[in-house]
C-alpha cells in the first residue's frame, strides 16, 4: 500500500469513485449524486482537464479526465 502523497491536501478534494477499491458502492449519499463527507479523493493536481486523485482509503493514485476544457472544444 502506497503512503498518502506529501502534497496531498485534505482542503482539495473530488468526489470521483475510486476505480479500485470502490467503498462508494454502498453509499446512499454517493449514489444520490451529493458530496460524501466519508468517499472523497485527494486533488493533487490538474493538467487541464486531467486531474491526479488519491484515495484515501486505499491509497490508490490514478488520473481522470474530467472532459472540462479548451481541448475538448470542436472547432466550427
């Protein structure tokens, strides 16, 4: 098991289930769609719309791509 990341911040965090350990599953709260207090993630960084996560609950570190950005834009 990884150690949680120095630069990890517990005032930056995402709320995107963890492809691993997935403690989300049985959640109400995150299966409503609403904020967890319990299922969040570690932000470490972004490049664009590519965010760097770490779960805190297994310590699995993984990146997503939001689909937020200037380089998901078609031109027209």
């Amino acid at each position: 098991m990884l150690p949680i990341d120095p630069s990890a911040d517990p005032g930056r965090r995402a709320w995107i289930p963890c492809p691993r350990c997935e403690d989300h599953a049985e959640c109400a709260t995150c299966a409503a769609g609403r904020n967890c207090p319990d299922h969040w993630r570690y932000l470490l960084s972004n490049q664009g719309p590519v965010v760097h996560l770490q779960c805190p609950s297994c310590t699995h570190m993984w990146s997503w791509d939001s689909g937020f950005g200037a380089h998901h834009r078609t031109a027209g």
